[in-house]
C-alpha cells in the first residue's frame, strides 16, 4: 500500500479551507491511505467526509474549528434518537468505511453555542436534528485517540452500527447546560472499548444504544468495555438506553470516577421498547456528589410516546417482544460520597421482573446539605433527599455487604420481591 502523509497551512475562507481540508483526504484515500496532518494553528471548515485507511492528525496546537453555517452540513440519513431520521451531516463523518483514525494531540471545536441557541429559542428553524461531532456509521476498526473534543452541536461521538471501535485518551468538554451534548454514545455496534477518557458535558457521559421501536433493524450493542475514565458534571455516567430495542449485552466498566453526575450507572427503558440488557458488570468505581448512583428504570418517560398511560402504568402487563428485559446485572466495590438524593432506585417491570442483581461491597453516605432530585424519570416518582435503595419487582437477586449512611428512613424499601436477599449489610432497617 502507497502512503500519503499531507499537510495543509491555515486557510482564511471556510469554503475554501473546506474544500482543501475534502481534497487532502480524498487524495490520501486515492493513494491507498495516510496521514492527513492537520499543524499548529486555527483551521476553519465545514463537514468533513472521512475514508478508508486515513488517519486524520491534529498535531498539538492544531485547533479544527467548525463553522456554524447550516448549509456546510448537508443532510445525511442516519439514526436520531434511536429512529431512521434525516439530519444535518456530522462535522466529522464516515459512512461505510474501513480503517478510520481521528488522532493527536490537537483539539475538534464544534462551535456548538449558535446550535444550542437555535434549538432551545427557534426550533421551527432546524431544518434537521442538528450535526454530531463525531459520526462514524457502519464503519470498522475506528480509532479515535488523544484528541481534545469541545463544544459538539449535539452528541460528541457517535459511532452507529460500527465493529471494532477503539477511543482512547479523550478529553470531551462540552458547557454542563449544553442540550443533549452526550460524550460517547456507541449505537448499536460490536468491539467497542472506551479507556482513559475525560468527560464533562451536558448530557450523559457514556451512553450506550441499541435503536427504538422505530428502527427498522435491531442490532444489539455488544462487547462493550469501558475503563480508567473520569466523568463530570453530565445527567449519567455510563448509561444504557433508553434506546434500547436491539439489546445490550457483555458490558464490562471498571476502575471509573463519577463526580457530579445526575447519576451515576443508569439503566432506562420503557415498555413498547422492547430489547435485553444483560450481562453487564460494574467494578472498582468512585463516584461523588451525585444524585442517585444506581438506576434501573422501565417506566422512562422521556421522548417519543414516554407519556402514554401503559409507559407508567404499576400494574402487570402482557409479556411479548416489546416488553424490556433487565438480567444479571452485577455492581461491585463502589463507594459513593456526598449522594443528594437516593442511595439507588432499582426497578423490573411487574411482569418482567429485575433478575440476577447484585450488589456486592457498596457504601453509599449522602451530604451534609443535600439537593432535592428525582432518582429516577418516571411517572410516581418525586424529588427526594437522602432516601436509602428503593427496589421492586426484583427477583432471584442479592445485597451482599451495603452500607448506606446519613438516611433518613428506612436503607432498603423493598416492594414486590420475595426473592430478593439482604445479608451483611447495614442501614437504619437492614
């Protein structure tokens, strides 16, 4: 294979820079592949189409900015939310490729404040959902590694229907009020490992997906690894779903730090979703000053039909494919400081109950001034401080040496779970 290794100085045009930025990765691909270096300085540029066996590389200092000019963003159908959607191209795309690396020490703006501005105040004006940072779709060995992420029009990275998937050595920053600005968010993929990562954002940290109802396939979200990162500020840590209908399987986090997330391991569905979530272990895990670290809710209220009455409805159902499954789901060693509202909400269906859980080695302390929160989006569920775990329609599980500290109340609510086993641990009723 030929190796190409380009590098292009600052343009002062964006269509013009854009076009050179388009010129050097198409000419890398043509001659089998590359490097694409991106030097010091400001480079700016619209949509970026990305190719088979091209690096692109920001060296340190090199800063890729993204214009916010809906017109540098041609429509591209993808997924949204877990549904077949036409939206704005990502500033970074790839469709269909192989061997794709985004790498170096520079950093990708997205220059996400016109976006934000525009969805929250004149919507009717989004001709499109708006452009992620990163968007690979149905791409194979994905490389991301060491670059600085800041600023995404709506998700960071986004890799869709993607097979081995390596992102490592992030640094994700995103303005904590920023809408649905998700760090890392594997849809649907296979071979996906997250390591050493920073993220700080104004969504979910990590968020992993398997397509709604309305996706016309259902591939599940499997193999997944998720190691040695900090995460900040964000409405979850690592959370899976609520898009969730292909499933969730063989996840695997440990050695993380949590530290002001609304929560901090989330798990959310809902019925008429469908999908499993299964074999998933939690280990080795800090996290401090959020508002409910453990959350297993399939009554989500959120998005598409989230208020119709069978979504929170507390009375069983007929079981059938559309019915979301939770099982064998284990959390262990994790300490929790300065938790505001609930020490965890742990939740099955009535009809599909939460099965094989675990909770083996876990404190859990609240703060001395704590914030009211919901612990979960659900209907029947209030804003709540220092609540100890609430459980229902959990069976065939264990609680094994918990300790809650600083509750008020009861440390376990247990409802409807006669399977349900309490030993070693301590708490005001334990």
């Amino acid at each position: 294979m030929q190796n190409a290794t380009v590098e292009i100085a600052p343009g002062d045009a964006v269509e013009v820079g854009t076009a050179r930025w388009q010129s050097a990765i198409d000419a890398a691909a043509r001659a089998g592949g590359g490097t694409v270096v991106v030097p010091a300085g400001t480079h700016h540029t619209g949509s970026l189409r990305l190719r088979s066996n091209v690096e692109l590389h920001l060296e340190a200092g090199a800063v890729l900015r993204f214009v916010p000019d809906p017109a540098l963003y041609p429509p591209v159908e993808a997924r949204w939310e877990g549904a077949p959607e036409t939206i704005h191209q990502p500033c970074l795309y790839a469709r269909g490729e192989t061997n794709v690396s985004i790498t170096g020490l520079g950093t990708i703006d997205g220059q996400g404040a016109p976006w934000w501005d525009t969805f929250r105040n004149r919507r009717d004006e989004l001709a499109h959902p708006r452009p992620t940072l990163v968007g690979l779709h149905e791409c194979e060995r994905v490389t991301i590694r060491d670059v600085t992420l800041r600023n995404s029009p709506s998700w960071t990275v986004h890799p869709l229907l993607c097979e081995n998937v390596t992102i490592t050595n992030l640094v994700i920053v995103n303005p904590a009020d920023s809408p649905n600005t998700d760090g890392i968010d594997p849809e649907s993929c296979r071979n996906v490992r997250i390591s050493d990562c920073h993220i700080d954002v104004g969504d979910d940290c990590i968020a992993i997906k398997a397509g709604t109802e309305r996706s016309p396939e259902r591939v599940p979200c499997e193999n997944i690894t998720i190691t040695n990162c900090t995460m900040v500020h964000g409405h979850g840590g690592v959370v899976m779903g609520s898009e969730m209908s292909g499933g969730v399987r063989n996840v695997v986090i440990s050695n993380c730090v949590f530290e002001g997330t609304d929560r901090g391991i989330r798990f959310k569905a809902r019925r008429g979703r469908g999908g499993v979530v299964e074999d998933v272990r939690v280990t080795n895990v800090i996290m401090r000053g959020v508002m409910c670290p453990f959350v297993v809710n399939p009554f989500y209220f959120c998005g598409p039909d989230g208020k119709l009455p069978h979504v929170g409805d507390r009375n069983p159902h007929p079981v059938g494919d559309d019915t979301p499954v939770f099982r064998r789901i284990h959390l262990a060693h994790i300490t929790a400081r300065d938790v505001h509202a609930s020490a965890g909400h742990l939740f099955g269906l009535p009809e599909a109950p939460l099965t094989d859980l675990t909770l083996d080695d876990v404190t859990v302390s609240f703060a001395a001034d704590p914030v009211p929160g919901q612990p979960a989006m659900a209907a029947w569920v209030d804003d709540v401080t220092r609540q100890g775990f609430r459980l229902g329609h959990v069976a065939d599980s264990s609680i094994v040496r918990v300790r809650v500290e600083g509750h008020d109340g009861a440390a376990f609510q247990v409802e409807d779970s006669p399977t349900l086993r309490i030993t070693d641990s301590t708490g005001s009723e334990a």
